[in-house]
C-alpha cells in the first residue's frame, strides 16, 4: 500500500528521535552543572512528547489519499492495522500528536518570555505549578483534532461513511489495492455527495484550520514578544549577554519554521488539494509523512545547537570521547 521510502524513511527517524530525545533527556537530569533548575523538567516535557509522537509515527503508520473533492487518512500497516473501533480511536489519536508540536513549542515560547519579563533565572523561571497547566494545553490541543478526527470516522448522520465510501471507493481500490471498508480511515468529501455530508466536512476542515492558525499566531506573537523586549534592554545588557540573546532570536526564528515546514505546510497542502478538487497520489503522501516523521528529532537538536549551556556539553562529550580513543591508540613506529 506504500512506497519502500515511505515505509523505511519515517522508520529510520524514529530510531534518530529516540537516540536523541533519551540522549536529551539523560544529559538534563543528569548534570547539575547545567544549572537549569526547573527548566529541566520542561525540557524533559519536550522529549517526552516528542518519544510519544515517534512511537505513534511506529506503531501507527499512516497515509493519506485524494481522490477529486475528498480527503482520506488510513493506518497502513503496523500492529493496529485490523479494522477495529480502537485502531481507529488510535489513527484520531495518531492525527491529533501533529497539533501536540505546537503546544510544546508554545511552553517553550511562554518560558522565555516569562524569563526575559521577570529577569528571572532558569531556577525560577518556570514554577512546578506551571506543568500541570503545559500538560492540559497539550491534551486539549491534541483533544481539539482527535475529536474532529473521531466526528469524520462516525456514522451519526445516517448513511454518512456508505455515502463516502461510495464517493473514493473505487478510486482507493484502484491505487491501493484494498477495499476501503476494510480500512481504518477518516475520510472528507466536500462536494459530490449529500449536503449534509459536504457541510460535515467543510466544518471540520475549518476547525482544523483555525486551530491550527490560531497556534502559529501565538508563538508570532510571544516571538514578537521576547524580540521586542530584547531590543528595549540591549543597552542595559552587557556583549556577552547580548550575543546571548542573539543566539536566543535565532532559535526561536528557527522553533517557529521547523513545525510550520514539517507539520502544517504538509498537511494544509493535502487538504487544500481536495478542497479544489484535484487528485493526488502516493509522492505527495510520501513527502508529507517523512518530514512530519522528522519533527521529533529536530525540536532537541534546535535546542542543542543554540542553547550555549548544552551546545558547550554536548561538545565537552565529542571532545572527551575524541581524547579517550586519541589516547588508546598506540602508535608503532619503524625500528
């Protein structure tokens, strides 16, 4: 039903996501000379939902369809690829983790500009009492899409999933190989079918839309936020702690493209193609599952690469490491 990069490439990216993320996770607990106070326990957030988003991108492989006015999302293979009530429940839950990145990276937003707002330090800048608050961000978030997902995979309106199937099943059959009855699949249709149906489909389609807006907005606006008031304390800052945030701009110009290029420019494609009614086929579906397969991994190497604190011990490693071998090798010389 897929390609072979298709199949392998998000694969090889999930082993990628959890070297790092554990890597992550082991050098933040771990060394208390990073001097990160709470902040550390956010950044184990951060991981921990990016592990939950690459074992769902595992064990959870899906595709997506266009056939003229319809938009479908299938679970291909893995463990729960049998039709069933739950693995469909999973494939909503799968869908839903694409909006988790911008929850994550809406913690990591506030800390900053809580931190540059306050002149707190990372010890104090993120209360315990905040994580409770990031946890139910996130399953709301998440909630919002697995809860539409849910509304497209349901036969409240009667007739609705026959109807669509009628509408994309020969067209799925013809590319795939598979009756589409037999699949766990969400699908919209936004013309060619019932009005009841087409109404259905372009009202989800809008809440996935501005939800996901609505999220782009906010980190623009905290990214907006934390620039402007770096620019009103540079004079009152010395070089060092300039260059600092300078460095600080430029990972969270980056957090803000990375989701933007892997997770919504993707997804919005797909869905825009089916809206005017123009089909596509298994390259576009390719592209759009690996780069989102990618975002896991690329989040903690964001933070690695400009946070000075982790760039310093991460560096330290490769050194040491680089010194232990240089040390161990015994050099022969000509008698």
């Amino acid at each position: 039903m897929i390609s072979a990069a298709h199949y392998y490439i998000p694969k090889v990216n999930g082993l990628i996501s959890f070297l790092i993320n554990f890597y992550f996770i082991l050098i933040t607990i771990q060394n208390k000379n990073l001097n990160l106070g709470n902040y550390r326990y956010l950044l184990c957030y951060f991981s921990i939902i990016n592990l939950i988003c690459t074992l769902f991108d595992i064990l959870v492989p899906i595709s997506v369809h266009g056939y003229q006015y319809s938009f479908l999302a299938f679970i291909v293979g893995g463990p729960f690829v049998q039709k069933s009530e739950i693995h469909t429940l999973l494939l909503a839950i799968r869908c839903g983790l694409i909006s988790a990145a911008y929850s994550i990276l809406h913690c990591h937003f506030f800390y900053r500009w809580k931190l540059l707002r306050n002149h707190d330090t990372p010890k104090n800048a993120v209360s315990l009492w905040w994580f409770p608050c990031f946890f139910l961000h996130t399953t709301f978030l998440t909630g919002i899409w697995v809860a539409v997902s849910c509304l497209l995979m349901q036969t409240f309106l009667m007739g609705a999933n026959e109807e669509k199937f009628g509408y994309v099943g020969e067209s799925f059959l013809e590319v795939h190989g598979v009756d589409i009855r037999e699949v766990n699949v969400y699908i919209s249709v936004y013309q060619g079918t019932s009005y009841a149906t087409s109404i259905l489909s372009y009202t989800l389609f809008s809440i996935f839309f501005i939800t996901s807006n609505i999220s782009l907005l906010i980190l623009i606006i905290l990214r907006h936020l934390i620039i402007q008031m770096l620019n009103k304390n540079k004079d009152k800052m010395s070089k060092n702690v300039r260059s600092l945030h300078q460095q600080l701009i430029k990972a969270l110009t980056v957090q803000l493209v990375i989701p933007s290029v892997v997770c919504l420019i993707p997804s919005f494609l797909t869905w825009l193609l089916s809206l005017f009614g123009i089909s596509f086929g298994g390259w576009l579906s390719d592209i759009a599952v690996v780069l989102y397969s990618v975002f896991p991994f690329l989040d903690p190497l964001c933070i690695i690469t400009y946070v000075p604190a982790f760039r310093r011990k991460v560096t330290k490693i490769f050194s040491k490491s680089e010194s232990t071998f240089q040390s161990n090798v015994i050099i022969v010389r000509p008698a």
